[in-house]
C-alpha cells in the first residue's frame, strides 16, 4: 500500500492530473521517486493520442508540433520550466553561490528567465516541426521523457542537496534509496534498450548525451550553487528534453541522406 500512495504522491508533485488525498509522510514518500518516470509514460500514453487525432482531424505539422511541445508542458504544469527559469536566471546573475540560491527562491521572474524560457520553447517547438509524423517519433519522445526522468531522478537520491531543508532534500532522503536506485537503473536501462532497437545510433548517442548532461549538473550544481535544489532539477530534466529532442532529429536526418 505504501507503494500505491507513494504514486500517488508523484503524480500529486510532478504532474497536474487530479489524485486523491495522501499524506506527506516519511513513509508514503520512500519509493515517491519511482513514480516519476511513469509521469513521462503518461505524456508519451497522450503523445500517441495526439498523433492519432491529428491523422484523423488532418492537422497540419504546425498543429501538430504544438501538441508535441504543449502536452507535456500541460501533464506537468509547468513545474520543470519554472525550475529551468529560475536557475537560468541565477545563471546569468553572475553572482556568488549565495547570491544565486537566493535568486532561486526569489518568486520574482527576471529578464533572463522570460528571454530563456521563450528561446526554449521556440527551438523545441522548431524541432517538434522537424519530427517525422509518425509512431516511431511517438515512441522515442516517449521513451525520451521516461529516461530522462529515471536519470533526474537518480539525482535526486545521490547529488547533493544545497541544504538540509526543502522538497529536494526531503524527497531525497525519505526514500528507500537502494530499492529506489534499482528501480530507476532498471527503467533507465530498459529504455537505452528500446531506443537501440528503434536505432542503435539512436540509442548510444542519446544515451552519451543524458549521461554526459547528468556530470554537467553534478559539478554545476556543486560549483555554482554549492548543491542541487528542486529548480536545479527542473532545469536539468529540460535541457536533457530539449539536448536528446534534438539528436533524435538530427539522426532521423542523417539515416534519410
């Protein structure tokens, strides 16, 4: 049961679909992190929707790519994207790693969040243009926000937190975190495994690429702002999206010419 609720909570935290009710105890949150990855299977589940129903209604690639873009952002409220803006605003302060935590927790938006977040999106949405309308797009994006979570995830429970207090830290150490890291290892694997099946030139350089992000964040994080933080991670889950978004189409491209 604790299980049970400990999805429940992951959805109630990642994602904007109506749960029910659980408290936010030690207990119910020890295998919360599991439940992360199966957001991203949520978003690739209405992925694969959105794609039917544009065969069906004939919609154009524009319409199309903005379902690409808008959905996950929708599923997730767009709880990652504030993370990516505030660390990109702490980012670009230039400032001591005192200075940029407080940035971090400032409710503020800033110049550089609102230029960042609109170039974001509009080179996501560029991208969503350049997809193949077809299911094997579907599958790798959905495969791309499953692992990418599995990895995010994986930070949670072993890079160091910038305190002592606050969700991160709290998630983190409430966790079972052998049984947990398991779990994520597993998920991460299995979708390494069905992205080389789709293509193996797929599957090494998007899984070199959401590794190589994972140490970028972990010396970052340390450097910059002395310890990872919820926002950090947002930020890290989005350019991860955005950095294997991108190798997707770029080898769909190549393996054309």
């Amino acid at each position: 049961m604790s299980i049970l609720k400990s999805f429940v909570l992951a959805f109630a935290l990642f994602s904007k679909i109506p749960m029910p009710r659980v408290e936010w105890t030690k207990e119910n949150m020890r295998y919360l992190i599991c439940g992360f990855p199966f957001v991203g299977m949520v978003i690739g589940l209405l992925l694969r929707g959105w794609l039917w129903l544009s065969n069906l209604l004939m919609l154009g690639p524009i319409i199309f790519a903005a379902g690409l873009m808008c959905i996950p952002v929708a599923i997730t409220g767009g709880i990652h994207l504030d993370g990516f803006c505030d660390t990109v605003d702490a980012l670009a302060s230039h400032a001591e790693p005192q200075r940029k935590r407080e940035i971090l927790k400032d409710p503020h938006t800033g110049a550089f969040a609102v230029i960042f977040v609109c170039v974001y999106l509009l080179i996501y949405f560029a991208l969503c243009t350049e997809a193949p309308r077809e299911t094997q797009t579907i599958w790798v994006l959905s495969l791309i926000h499953i692992m990418v979570r599995s990895a995010v995830g994986f930070g949670v429970l072993h890079f160091p937190a910038v305190s002592s207090q606050g969700l991160f830290y709290t998630t983190g150490s409430s966790s079972h975190k052998r049984s947990v890291t398991i779990v994520l290892c597993c998920i991460f694997v299995l979708c390494v495994a069905a992205l080389s099946l789709i293509s193996w030139l797929m599957g090494i350089v998007i899984t070199l690429v959401t590794v190589l992000l994972a140490i970028y964040i972990y010396y970052m994080s340390k450097n910059q702002f002395g310890g990872m933080s919820g926002d950090i991670s947002g930020y890290w889950l989005q350019i991860t999206e955005l950095a294997t978004l991108a190798v997707f189409i770029i080898i769909k491209k190549v393996e054309v010419l």
